[in-house]
C-alpha cells in the first residue's frame, strides 16, 4: 500500500480479491450453505440467496489455461470464455469445483455454446436473456425465467424461496450498493483517497457476500476514507490525470491495463464495467405487489453491450463522467468480444463530440505480450491532459 494508506480490508488478502473470494465462500460451505455458479451480473443474486445459496462467480481472467481451452474451443473466441473453460477442462478451477449447480444467462454465443460442454458435468440451468431490454416481452419474459431458475433451485438443492425472502433480499441489495455507492463518491473528490484495486476489491467480493457479512466491511472502509481525507492523504499526485475505464469486465491477468495506467501516472476514478461499479449503480423497487418482477426490470437496466439498442450505456457514462470528472477514458475490450468492440465507436464518438474528451480503446487479452505497446499508447494520451 502507499504512505498512509491503511488497507479498507484488513483481511490478509488485499490486492487478491480471487483469493478473499474463495475463502469466504469455502467457510460459507462449512457452515453447511450451498454453492451455486454464476457466469454474468445478470445472475439474479436476490432470488440465490432468498434460497440461503452462496454464489460462486465462474468468469475466469487467467492466461494460463487459454491453451487448454483451445484445444476444444476456436482460437479466435474471446479469452475470458476460453480462460473460463480451460480451467473446468483441466479441472483446476477451485470456484467450480466447490460449485453444485451452475447457472448460466445467454449474453452472447460464444458463452451459450461453451455451456453446452459443461451441461453434462454438474446441473446446469441455462435462462434465455431477452436482448430487447425496453419491450415489454423482455420483461414478461425475464421475470419469467427467474421464476424458473427459482424452481430450479428449489429442486436442485431442496429448499423454499418465498416472495417475502426475495423481497427482503431486494431490501438489503438496495442497502448494499448503497454504502458501496457513498464509497465509490469518494473517487469524486479532486485528491482521491482510494486506489482501483481497492474499489476492485469490494466490487468483487460484493458479488459473493451477503449483506450483512458485507456491512462491518463497508462501515470500516467508509471510516478509514474519511480518515484519509481528514489527513489529507490521497492517491496518486495532485495533478495527475484522472482517468474512466470502460469496456468489457476485467479480472486477473487483465488488470495489466490498469496497473499500466496506474504506472504511466494516470488514476483511475472509474470502473465502469460489469467487474466495477455498474453492477451496484441501480436501484431495486421494494415492496412491490411482484417482487421477481421488481429483479427482472432492474436487471435489464444493466447495459451491457448483448443489450440492443444499448443506450442505457451512454447515459450512464454521462452519469460517470459528470460525477468523476475524468481527463481521459479508455475503453478496454477483449479480443473477440465482438458486442462491445463494435460498440466501442459509438463510446468513442459520444465522449469526443459531447463530453470533449481524449478517448482511447485498447484491444487485448490475457497474454502479457502486449503489456509495452499498451504502455506506449496510454502514456501518449495521457501526455495530451497532463497539467503542467
């Protein structure tokens, strides 16, 4: 950590939310809880743990097992899915092994077809994502399959998921990204007080942990931010550019990006990804006469790039970028990752032409062979806002 920076979670595992993930839900599983795998933020969190389940996120970030995953799935498919399924093929994924069931969302093909490999290993449910999020069919029909997936998970592991469970888990959802939320303004400030990894962290561990395990947790942070500020303690150099990172989830060997951006000088205000900030960015209606209905509509708002037309993205960058003012945004896309790298003009065109600021895409993967000419090219825009 830097000069004055005390750890926001003092657990013995900063700066490896993977490994902070795993330990929480192995002792999870101690305490008699089952495991479910999940795939993609649109895993209905609420309805898991309405059921008293642990969720497991499968998503992998590693280079080392792209080759294995090769060896059945094309090259030329996007790492994480090839990551994802390498380790499953060498059976050396700890997530999925302590995984019982597995869920699975349809966002894009190369995922959906991987499934299929997978199905005949550990019960596999697959729910059809609608990808028309503002018709009224999606709706209908993603509350639909949530409803399903709850039977399926009352099946699989012999439980009873209620609707004043689901509509308590919606209550404490909404108190979790809350907190995390009033965390994330800190990055606001002109002298930021928290790193990206930090916001990494609790990002990632907020996809795993209960609200009430996640409370002790946020209430610290929040202390320590405020101590910071208070000292005057902040990250990175008063005139050091700040910069929004956009684009696909990053995780493990991708954070090389960041580090890079870190390293080149830049700090890094925003994670806008489904790995970042925008999983916690919306706001579940509680009390509602249909309490799965309340999950499907918040979870179509998620605009990731599977969605069509997608323009919930660009007015939520809009909402990025007038909170956390940023210098800079980079968009950071996965090599195959065809929905987002076709949406990354439109980010290009909306952030030059409206907000009038420098963009940059960087198209990569889990290799770190092109770790320099990523360096090259952010430190050259970041040389185009640097204050003098």
């Amino acid at each position: 950590m830097e000069d004055g920076f005390e750890p926001l979670i003092d657990d013995g595992f900063a700066g490896d939310a993977a490994k902070r993930c795993l330990s929480y839900i192995q002792s999870q599983r101690e305490k008699g809880k089952h495991i479910v795998g999940i795939y993609c933020g649109y895993a209905p969190m609420e309805v898991i743990r309405a059921a008293g389940l642990v969720p497991a996120v499968l998503c992998a970030f590693a280079d080392k097992t792209i080759a294995a995953g090769e060896t059945t799935l094309p090259a030329n498919l996007c790492p994480l899915i090839k990551s994802s399924y390498g380790f499953i093929k060498t059976d050396t994924c700890p997530f999925y092994a302590i995984s019982e069931a597995v869920i699975a969302e349809t966002t894009c093909d190369g995922k959906k077809k991987m499934f299929e490999f997978i199905a005949d290993i550990k019960p596999t449910h697959v729910m059809d994502l609608p990808q028309l999020p503002d018709q009224k069919e999606a709706l209908d029909n993603w509350t639909k399959m949530i409803k399903k997936l709850g039977g399926f998970l009352e099946n699989t592991f012999d439980c009873k998921i209620t609707n004043a469970g689901v509509a308590q888990e919606i209550k404490n959802t909404n108190l979790k990204n809350k907190l995390l939320n009033v965390i994330f303004d800190f990055a606001a400030l002109p002298s930021v007080p928290l790193t990206w990894q930090e916001i990494y962290d609790l990002t990632y561990f907020g996809q795993v942990a209960t609200t009430e395990d996640m409370l002790p947790i946020l209430e610290t942070a929040l202390a320590t931010l405020r101590k910071r500020v208070a000292d005057g303690v902040s990250h990175g150099k008063k005139d050091s550019p700040r910069v929004l990172v956009t684009g696909c989830p990053i995780g493990g060997d991708a954070t090389k990006v960041l580090k890079v951006i870190e390293e080149a000088g830049g700090v890094i205000v925003c994670l806008d990804s489904c790995s970042g900030m925008k999983a916690y960015a919306g706001h579940f209606e509680e009390n509602a006469s249909d309490p799965y209905q309340s999950v499907s509509r918040r979870y179509l708002d998620v605009p990731c790039s599977c969605m069509t037309p997608n323009a919930k993205r660009l007015t939520e960058l809009d909402r990025m970028m007038n909170k956390f003012r940023p210098d800079v945004v980079i968009d950071v896309v996965l090599h195959a990752c065809h929905s987002y790298n076709i949406e990354s003009s439109k980010v290009k065109t909306h952030v030059e032409t409206k907000h009038k600021k420098p963009f940059l895409k960087i198209e990569t993967d889990y290799s770190q062979g092109d770790v320099e000419q990523i360096r090259t090219r952010v430190e050259a825009v970041l040389e185009t806002v640097s204050k003098k």
